[in-house]
C-alpha cells in the first residue's frame, strides 16, 4: 500500500524529515510514534498529498505523491490532528457534502452516510450542529469524514487528541472495528492505547526512522527480546528471585508485590524466557500461579529507543 524511499522535506533550510523508508502492506494497522517535532505530521501530510517532498520518492497503492497526487486522493481518507469540520453545518450535511467532494455517487450518498453514521456512533446526531458537539464528538466526525467514501488508506494523525479516558476507549474500540476493512497509519502520544490497537510499529526521531516492528522486535531493539514477563508465584521471595536471575537470556528481575507467600515478579529477557522460568521455579519448589507476557511497557521500549538515539 505505501512505499516510502529517501523521503526528505525541508522547510526553508530545516530539514523536518530526512532519508525516510519503510513499507507498509495492504491490510495492516501501523502505529506512528514519535515525540513532539519529530516529523510525525509533516510524514503523514506528504502521504496525504497536503504537501510535496523536497526529495525521495513516495508511492500509495501504486501511485507517485508527486506524479499524481489526484489518484492518491482518491484512495485515502486523511484525519489530521485538528480535524477539517465546518461548525455551522449538520452532521449529516457536512457528511453528504464531503461524500459528494471524494466522488460518492449522488444516488449513493444517503445510504453511504447513514452507514458511516452508524460505524462511528454518530446517527442520533444526524441533525445537530457540528458547533454543538462535545471534544469526542468533533473527533468522530472527523473520522466519519475520512471514512465516508471508503478508502483503502485511512491516515489518523493523533485521534484521540485532548479526549478524556472514556473517550479514548471509545475512539480504540472505534478504530479497532475498522481493522480488517482499511490500512490503517496512525499517530498518537497515547503509547499504551497505540499498543492494542496496531500491528507494527515505527518510531521517528528527529526526523529520522530509528525502529521499526512489532512491540516485542522493538523491546528486543531496547535490550529486551522478550518482552516484560510477569510471574505469580506461592513460596520464598528470595528464592524465586535467585531462580528467576539463573535463567539464560534474563536481563533484569524485579520484585513488585510481596502479600505473605505470593510473590509478583517482573522479568525482562532476551527472548521468550517463560518455559524455562517455569522450570526454574518448580525446581526451587516454588508454586506457579500465574506467567504471561505484558505488552504493557511500549512507554518503556520508546524512551531507551529515542534517549539511545538522542545520546548517539
């Protein structure tokens, strides 16, 4: 769906993206991190066609930005962070407006925007004033937008931006109904919400590409391949410690919870660690209640990537 190759765009003579490349296929939801001015928005606005690069070459669904950003167009539905509504407007008429602008059949809009009312939770309010709705459901609006004429490409530059938890909820379970219908490119400083949403991950920095991956690649990049692993135990604290430390391929272990003999561990490793963990702790006589793998620390993986690309 996207190949990105060299891609650079300058403003003036500040570069705010340099060299990228990546590849993102057909069907897959990609999330894009990266700090405040690390060349997020300028990324995804040369996707979209909203700017041209300085230099590089960008392709969407087999199409040149450049060369024909008009069929590009066609073929995306693009959110960006403040999102392109008029207040005076209803929901349904700004919706029907936006159908017949992305091309929507005339005899097609109704039913297309009755649907995409429904997908977003916005039919009850087809008839109110876009200038009435709360911060949420601005945000819903925006997506319905980018939805309405069915895309393949859907770019979501940070959707739940200034939205309450509830909110942001709602706004994930939103997005994650869409997996499967559209590639999906989205941004967001919410690092534990992107995490549950998205397949792979790519992280800029400085307007530079610096990881790329699922979560556990990247906690591998960070110095722990496999990921948090987290352990419930019966038994000696001390002694789950010292087994869980004698494991191959174990980074760290930290204690976190001691209620008279249940322990609480937290390991990171090299790799995917559990069974032998396991076995350590039956050999130490020690109960395993619980052992899973925590997805839980992508604020974590992000922070060694960047401050370790930032001290280089």
């Amino acid at each position: 769906m996207i190949s990105v190759e060299g891609l650079t765009k300058y403003y003036g003579e500040n570069a705010a993206i340099k060299d990228l490349a990546f590849k993102i296929s057909k069907g897959e939801v990609i999330g894009f991190l990266g700090l405040n001015g690390a060349g997020k928005s300028t990324t995804l606005k040369v996707l979209g066609c909203v700017l041209a690069p300085t230099s590089g070459r960008v392709i969407v669904d087999g199409y040149d930005v450049v060369e024909n950003p008009h069929e590009i167009r066609k073929r995306i539905g693009y959110l960006p962070d403040t999102p392109p509504l008029y207040d005076e407007m209803t929901v349904g008429g700004y919706l029907d407006f936006v159908a017949r602008l992305r091309g929507v059949a005339p005899g097609d809009t109704v039913a297309r925007v009755k649907a995409i009312e429904e997908k977003t939770g916005l039919a009850a309010w087809h008839d109110a004033p876009i200038n009435s709705l709360s911060h949420g459901y601005r945000q819903r609006v925006g997506v319905a937008q980018a939805l309405v004429h069915n895309p393949q490409l859907l770019i979501l530059d940070e959707p739940t931006g200034g939205l309450d938890p509830v909110q942001i909820v709602e706004m994930r379970e939103l997005i994650k109904r869409l997996k499967g219908e559209h590639t999906i490119l989205i941004s967001s400083h919410i690092l534990s919400e992107i995490s549950q949403i998205v397949d792979r991950l790519l992280i800029i920095h400085n307007g530079e590409i610096v990881a790329q991956g699922t979560e556990d690649q990247l906690a591998g990049a960070a110095g722990g391949g496999g990921g948090l692993i987290e352990l419930q135990l019966a038994g000696n604290a001390q002694k789950a410690v010292e087994a869980a430390k004698a494991v191959p391929q174990v980074n760290t272990v930290e204690l976190t919870q001691l209620a008279g003999d249940r322990v609480h561990l937290q390991v990171t490793a090299a790799a995917d660690v559990r069974p032998a963990l396991v076995r350590a702790m039956v050999t130490a006589q020690l109960d395993v209640l619980e052992v899973k793998k925590s997805h839980g620390r992508l604020e974590d993986i992000f922070l060694k990537i960047t401050q370790k690309e930032g001290s280089a």
